[in-house]
C-alpha cells in the first residue's frame, strides 16, 4: 500500500508540474525525448535493414561452402595483388571435383552479368542474367511458382531456355504467368520455363524479382563466363555432415584438380556464409555505437534539465515537505517520492519519443522507399528503461536534498 501511495502521489505531482508549467517542463523534457527518439529511430533502421539483409541471404544455406577468387572477408595482412593473379572457378573445375567429394550432397556453378532483355516492344535494362550448372536448384533455394526448372538435357546440350524473376516476367510481358513465351537477350530467342515468385524490392536489393537464369552451357551464347571475376562454385553438405570436415575435404580434392603443388598456397577462396553475418554483425554493432554515442549527448543534457526541474519542485514544495516531515514522514519516504516523480517525468518525454517514432515508421512505409520500418518490443522497452534510468540519475541530487529538510526550517520558509 504504502508503494502504491508513493507512485500514485508522484505521479499526481509530476502531472501538476507538466500541466501548471506547460511549455518549462516541454523544453526541459526536450533532451530525454530527443536521446531516446534518437536511439529508438537508429535501432529501429538497423534492425529492420538487419532484417531485410539477412531475409536476403535465407535463400543461402548454413551447410553450403563457396569457392571463389576473393576471400568474403580480409584479415590484418590482406595480399591483395595474389588474389589478382588468381583464375575463377570453373564448371570444369565443379565436373571433375564432384566424383571426388564424398560428403557433399550436391554442387553448382555460377556466373553473372547485366543484360538488356526484349520481348515485343517491351525492353528491361540491367537484367541480373545468372548461368547455373544444372544442380543450381539443389544448392539455392528457388520458389519457381510458374512453370518448371531445367531438366537434365536442357542442361546439357545448352537448350535456350529461362528461369526469371516476378519484375522481369511483368516489365516484359504484363504479367507473371509467360511459360512458354519468347524473349530475346542480344538477339538470342529464349523459351521462358520458369517464373519465380515475388519477394518484393528492399533498400539493400531487389532480390530475385529482377533476376534470369540461363543454363550454364547455354550461357556462351549471349556473354563471356570466363570473363566473370565473381564466379563461384557452391558445394552443399550431405545432411548430418558437419562443414569443417567438408571445407577440409574440399580444399584438399580442389588442389588436385587445380593442380596447385605442395607446399604452395591455394589458389582459390572457401567461403561460409558466417563470414557475411559476422561482417554485418560488425557492421550493424558500430551503427548501434554510434547511435548511442550520439544520443547519450542528448540524453545527459535532459537529465541536467530534468534536475533542474525537481529542484525547483523541491523548492516550491518545501512548505509541505516540512508538513509531512512532521507528520512522521521518514527521509526515505521523501526521498523515494522526488525519484518517482523525476522517473515519471523521463517515462513522459519516454512515451512522446515513441510517438513520435511511430508516425517516423508510419510515413516511411506510406512513402514506399524500400525499406519497411518495424518498431521491435524489446526496443520499446529499452527505450523504457533508458527514461527510468535517467530518472533516477536526474533526480537523485533533488530528493536527497528534499529528504535533508529540516522539517521545522521547511514549514517556517516563505
């Protein structure tokens, strides 16, 4: 009872101080609202490109190996004029490693480009057209909700046939469900076999709406592979296997096959796919650094404000400190008291920061920019917790020299 007497006479206090001096405590809250709005907006942004990011990397799997020229990630001392020297990987590379591995489960190839494509009169520029050996599908998940992936002898003899992305199908033909329509890349006829479904456009990628995939024999036909430096080779994992015994495994057959000596570096990169989140882990954790940084400015100068507030409350109310003093009212009752109330006033400017975070989110969404604003619970609550704290550091000086009063000196001031 006597807790429940507590909150609800600091806060009852804390209302009277925002509503009798309406604009001093709107400016002296100014700070507290501004910290919190700015570390609630910067965790609000990083989550949701976090989000959108690793929704992009789902289609990847955790037990796949990517062989490439360049290293996903540079160490300390990163040689870079080695990698130069180096040749991509091959399909030839993916025929004569697959007989070799024993525990992996399948394998790709793939190379990409940007490509006009045409259908009638309608032309999309910058086409991402990727060429995929045929266990494409069996290493990168592909929603194809039209239609039909390659089979084995389209595959192999190089059919001119296509798998596009929901925006290529659409710009080109007006609609998602072409199966069996025509178009052209540099002259080319192609028979579309496949449409895959839409995962809609983000700030950090269009995903695979914007996205055509050709065989890998067929590929020659409408660019140079060979000339591709971002080609990779992608070696699943047979379930159960656990991936450092398949890089070792892969490392030592790829040196066989490329012909790389004893002794001599490899001339190839083995990549996981823990090394991109961990480079966004790195990334996303300096955002969040210096979004508090920044804010912590903010936040320090609304809890000198904030102080500043319950030392005038404290000056006002010393008349009926000294009344409740001799009343019996103890010093911690006192004390307890003014650190509700500086505690209430930061949940206050806490609450409007939140508001205002939320017409943020509300009208990045309505505007369309590609990025989907989220606002996650346990941000809300750490913005909470943010306001409790700087109350109670904003208000620890006030109530003790609140609680110091003698009760006889307070009744008699003027």
């Amino acid at each position: 009872m006597l807790w429940l007497r507590l909150l609800r006479e600091s806060l009852s206090f804390a209302w009277q101080a925002i509503w009798t001096h309406r604009l001093r405590t709107f400016l002296s809250l100014l700070g507290v609202m501004v910290g919190i709005f700015v570390i609630s907006a910067v965790f609000t942004v990083v989550d949701s490109l976090e989000t959108e990011l690793r929704d992009t990397f789902n289609m990847l799997d955790d037990d796949v190996l990517f062989v490439t020229k360049w290293p996903w990630s540079a160490g300390e001392d990163y040689p870079w004029w080695k990698y130069v020297q180096r040749r991509p990987p091959t399909e030839r590379d993916l025929e004569l490693l697959m007989p070799r591995l024993t525990l992996a489960s399948a394998g790709m190839y793939q190379s990409k480009t940007f490509l006009d494509a045409e259908a009638g009169n309608n032309r999309m520029q910058g086409v991402v057209v990727g060429a995929g050996s045929h266990g494409y599908d069996q290493v990168i998940s592909l929603n194809i909700v039209h239609g039909r992936y390659f089979s084995p002898s389209e595959s192999a003899a190089g059919r001119p046939v296509a798998v596009i992305g929901h925006e290529v199908a659409n710009q080109l033909f007006g609609r998602s469900e072409v199966v069996g329509q025509t178009l052209k890349v540099r002259g080319i006829r192609m028979e579309v076999i496949g449409v895959l479904a839409q995962e809609g456009e983000s700030i950090v990628s269009t995903g695979l709406d914007e996205f055509m995939l050709v065989p890998s024999a067929f590929a020659p036909r409408i660019y140079d592979a060979r000339a591709d430096d971002n080609a990779q080779i992608a070696i699943k994992a047979q379930p159960g296997v656990d991936l450092a015994a398949l890089e070792d495994e892969l490392v030592q057959q790829l040196r066989a096959v490329r012909r790389v000596r004893p002794g001599r570096e490899e001339d190839f990169s083995v990549n996981r796919m823990e090394m991109l989140t961990s480079i966004l882990d790195s990334i996303f954790a300096n955002l969040a650094r210096g979004g508090w940084f920044i804010a912590m400015f903010a936040i320090l100068v609304g809890c000198f404000s904030i102080a500043n507030i319950m030392f005038v409350s404290v000056r006002e109310r010393t008349k009926i400190i000294g009344v409740q003093k001799a009343m019996g009212a103890k010093n911690a009752f006192i004390l307890i008291q003014f650190l509700f109330e500086a505690v209430a006033l930061c949940v206050f400017g806490a609450l409007l920061a939140l508001l205002a975070i939320q017409l943020l989110v509300w009208g990045v969404n309505a505007s369309d920019l590609g990025l989907t604003l989220e606002i996650a619970p346990k941000r809300v609550f750490l913005a909470l917790g943010v306001a409790v704290t700087s109350g109670l550091l904003a208000g620890i000086a006030p109530a003790r020299q609140a609680s110091k009063l003698p009760p006889v000196e307070a009744m008699r001031t003027t």
